[in-house]
C-alpha cells in the first residue's frame, strides 16, 4: 500500500487544488481519536473511550491492489440513489461516491484548514466576495459515456435549487452560469466565512440530456453516475450494490470520495440492531453498526475491530411557534424544556454513550464557546415546570402536545420523553410519518406542536444556527416559525463576526426565548471483520470507497 498526501493551494484569488485529509490506516481492534470541542467532563470520558470526533485530517490510504468486496449491514432502506435528494443516513454514506461534486470536504472545519479538495472542479478563481469563476476538467464522463460541460454543471446547480433539498444551497447559491464549454461562473448571495466552500462541495453533478430523458426507474434504480463509483444492482428497501468504474475519468490526484479501495460496496438494510451483531457473527456482514449493549460482545476479540465515534447528526427538538400551536407561549415551551432530561431521552435508544447538549448546536465548530457546558441548560425540574404551565394559563393533564417523529427512527427515545413529560402533567402525542410525508408537514404548522429533528456541523456553530433559524431559508421565518426580527438581528451579528460576545448574545436568546433546545450526539460502534483496519470517518460518516483493507481481510462476498 501506499499514502497520497493531496496539498491545497489557497491564495488571495485562487483555489487550485485538494487539500490532504481523511484516514489513516491502523490495525488492532479499536480505532480512534478524542473529540476536539466537548465539555472536560466529556471530553475525559471520550479519551478513555477513544472516541472519533471527525474534526481531525489525517493521510489517506491509497490500496495499490482493491479488495474484492465489502458488505455493509445499515438500519436505513432509504436507499436515494438518485442525484438529488433529501439527506438520510444510507444516502450521506454513498453521495459523494456515486456523484461528482465540484469539490469535496473531508472533515468538519476543512475550510478552515485548506481542506477542500477538487473534484469536477480543475480551478476556482474568486473575482470578488461574490464571483467565483470555475474551470472543470474536459473528460469528466458519466457511467454511461455522456460528456459532462459547464452547462451540465449549471443544470445541476439550478435543479437542485429548485429541488429544495439542500440547505446550503438555497441559503448561499444565488445563480451561475456557462463562459464556455468547461467554465463556469457562480454567484453566491451570502458571502460569509465558507460560503463558497459550501456551495462547491453541496451539488451532484449529472448529464442534462441523461436526466431529462431518463425515467423514474432510470433515476432510482439505475442512474448515469459521475462518481467513482456506479449502482449494479438495486433491490427497493433491501439493499443496493455499487461497483467501481473502470472508465473513471480521473486518473491521478483523487480526492477521497474517489479512491477505488474497494471493487464492489454492498449495502444491506438491517433494521435491527440485534439482527445486525448477529449478521457479524455469523460472517454475512462484514461490517456494521452495532447496538451500544451489543458491543461488548467485539470488544477484545481479534476477530473484530471496534470504532467509536460520535454520530454526525446532533438531535434537537423544535418548537412550532406559530399561532396554530400551544408552543407559541413560551411559558408552554419552557414547561415542556423543564420537564425532561437529554440523558433519559438517549437512554430510550438503548445507549448512554453520547454528548449531552448545552445548545441547540452540538460541541464540535471552533466557534463554540467552551463555557456553555459549564453552565445550567434546562434540565428536568418538575417544579420549574409545574411554574411554568401554570402561567401559561394550564392545570396538571390538561395540555396536549403533538410530537412529529420519523416512523424510520428507533421509537424508545420519544416514548422515554413521553413518559417524563406525563410525570410534569403534560400529554405527549407521538406522531410518526415516514420521510416523504414528514418533509411535506415541515413547513406545515397546523401538523405539529414540537418536532425532533438531527442536523449536522460542516464547520462553524453560526452554520448550524443559520440552517435552523435563518429567515433567508424559510418564508415562515425559522423551522419552527418564528418570526423575531430581534433573533435574526443577533444571528446575523454573530455571522459577521464570530466574538464571544455576539456567539453568547445569540445562544442566551435562544434559550431565553426557548425556540429550540438541543439533546445530544449519540456515541455509536462501528464494527468490522478481520483485516478491515480502518473504516475512513470523514465528518463522522464512514467513507466506504476510501476503506483500508490489509491481507488477513477475507470478504463474504466474493
């Protein structure tokens, strides 16, 4: 084997290349790094656990000969292959390695460090604050030998706009267009810190003519990709097969998302998480992620590798403060935030590994300030609650909240919220939709009093605040629709400039207002066989195509 280190060149006007980031190979049957931004308490306990924190870069292993296969059990059947589509766990893991994107961020904070790495993208050139000029290399091809230009690149860009699915890119994405057959220029309408990074790195790149004459079953179940890598085989709900491209265009200088380490990735949904360790044992997986009362039964056997890392989506529940809802009293807001513990909700997944929040975003960007973990965050007080419902005007059994849930999603840690907040005299319906019809009620505020959702850091805390409350993504004012002009004056101060001052004014307003508390990261163990020594966590997700696999690896697929 052997290590490519990819250096990014950033100057004044220019972005050239990739920067190095992402994994490096180590054997044994336990991986890991400490977290670089928790609380001491937490940040202790993940040294002694050895935990991931995907805010790290490291060398990249490139695999001079390709394992064969790897198989990967998943609890997800949201198998969007498509180039577009809404985030879920199974499609965060296979997006950048089916599709091109002009760049690519391997780790949280990559911006910060020149860590992007090109991809489509041969150059970048900022004109000005808001102009970027893009040249993307002349042989970029689809699985099907369509030739990628500069105006597929900008059909993309605008379909996925239109789409609505990424946030990033409606937040800072204000247009582009085609100069030429392999030139592009792009216009952004937010020019804070990352903008650019983030809108680079947000898009899959797919062939106009391929998409506008292709079918449904064509999008879903067998698409032209310009990724790395292209689907074999695709089972509805089952499982998914991707091999990698002989025909690949880009021959040298790859980024991460375009290694080749492995010839063929089979996914396999597994939705429990028993039936998963089982899977392991019985050698029909050679990879998955396992309960956290289930991964005692790896730890110490050679057999097996163990990585621990904290899940990329941090959970936090919304309040709908619209006039249709109770929660626009925030005296009901607060009786609710009193009335539970994020320790107790965690535990009904069945887990008591994870980060406990101290703000609607996770510990993790370099602009969260340390000291919000040292400070009270809500917290179960049944007296505190039992105050706050009645100056909202409500005796003990008498309010009814509706709590709007992924039916996907384990049940345990919504009915553990149910059952506290019953203790604080407050009923908790629990509403469970499946993902199509959960995004339609989103933006819906008659269907919902409280929503749970997860979101990830890219890089800053302030990103994290902007995609939940930035009135530029929503019409309705925040996801939770909120309509406060003083909010969004504090979150925009805190964007220009990241200070203690402006990052605590925002945080104490938030909780001040209770508009949206934060629960926790959850702490989850990947395990893998034999000679599967390093599973790439890139921003906390596993890089399944950049993988380092070492002789003893023996796959159950052949």
């Amino acid at each position: 084997m052997k290590t490519k280190r990819v250096l990014a060149l950033f100057t004044a006007s220019m972005m050239t290349a990739a920067l190095l980031a992402g994994c490096g190979g180590s054997s044994g049957s336990s991986q890991t790094t400490a977290p670089a931004a928790q609380s001491a308490e937490a940040t202790e306990k993940a040294a002694e656990e050895n935990i991931q924190s995907g805010n790290e870069k490291t060398e990249t292993t490139v695999m001079e000969e390709a394992a064969e296969s790897v198989t990967v059990a998943v609890d997800d059947d949201s198998f969007t292959i498509g180039p577009w589509g809404g985030a879920s766990a199974v499609r965060d893991w296979t997006e950048n390695i089916l599709w091109a994107h002009l760049a690519y961020r391997p780790f949280i904070g990559a911006m910060l460090d020149d860590g992007v790495q090109l991809v489509a993208a041969k150059s970048v050139t900022k004109t000005d604050d808001a102009t970027y000029d893009i040249e993307i290399w002349d042989n970029i091809t689809d699985s099907q030998g369509n030739p990628i230009k500069a105006e597929d690149v900008v059909y993309s860009y605008n379909k996925l706009a239109e789409l609505g699915y990424v946030t990033d890119i409606g937040t800072y994405y204000a247009g582009s267009e085609a100069t030429g057959d392999y030139t592009l220029q792009i216009k952004l309408k937010n020019t804070m810190d990352g903008a650019i990074e983030k809108v680079l790195t947000s898009c899959s790149i797919a062939s106009r003519t391929w998409y506008e004459g292709a079918s449904e079953n064509d999008i879903n179940l067998s698409p032209a990709t310009t990724g790395a890598y292209t689907v074999t085989d695709m089972q509805t709900g089952s499982s998914v097969t991707m091999e990698a491209r002989g025909d690949y265009w880009k021959k040298e200088d790859r980024a991460d998302a375009e290694l080749q380490n492995v010839n063929k990735i089979i996914l396999r949904c597994i939705a429990e998480a028993s039936s998963r360790s089982i899977a392991l044992e019985n050698k029909e997986v050679d990879m998955a992620e396992v309960s956290a009362s289930d991964v005692g039964r790896f730890e110490g056997n050679d057999a097996f590798n163990v990585t621990k890392y904290n899940n990329a989506m941090s959970q936090y529940l919304i309040f709908n403060t619209s006039e249709n809802s109770p929660c626009a009293d925030v005296n009901v807001r607060k009786a609710i935030a009193y009335a539970f513990d994020a320790a107790m909700v965690l535990q009904g997944s069945g887990s008591s590994a994870g980060t406990i929040s101290h703000d609607v975003a996770p510990n993790l960007g370099p602009d969260y300030v340390q000291e919000w973990d040292n400070q009270d965050y809500f917290g179960m007080n049944l007296e505190k609650s039992a105050e706050y419902l009645k100056a909202a005007g409500y005796e003990p059994g008498q309010l009814e909240i509706h709590l709007m849930v992924s039916s996907q999603a384990p049940q345990g840690p919504y009915q553990a919220l149910q059952a506290m907040l019953e203790q604080a005299g407050i009923k908790l319906v629990i509403d469970a939709y499946d993902r199509a019809l959960r995004q339609t009620y989103d933006s819906d505020p008659t269907m919902w009093d409280m929503s749970e959702l997860s979101q990830s850091v890219s890089d800053f805390t302030t990103s994290f605040w902007n995609i939940l409350f930035s009135e530029d993504n929503y019409e309705y004012g925040t996801q939770g629709f909120t309509k406060d002009d003083k909010l969004q004056e504090l979150l925009k101060a805190a964007n220009a400039e990241r200070s203690e001052e402006n990052m605590n004014a925002f945080h104490d307003y938030v909780i001040e207002n209770c508009y949206m508390v934060g629960l926790y990261t959850e702490t989850r163990s990947i395990v893998t066989t034999e000679g599967l020594t390093d599973i790439c966590l890139e921003k906390l997700n596993p890089v399944l195509n950049a993988m380092t696999f070492t002789e003893q690896y023996v796959p159950v697929a052949k």
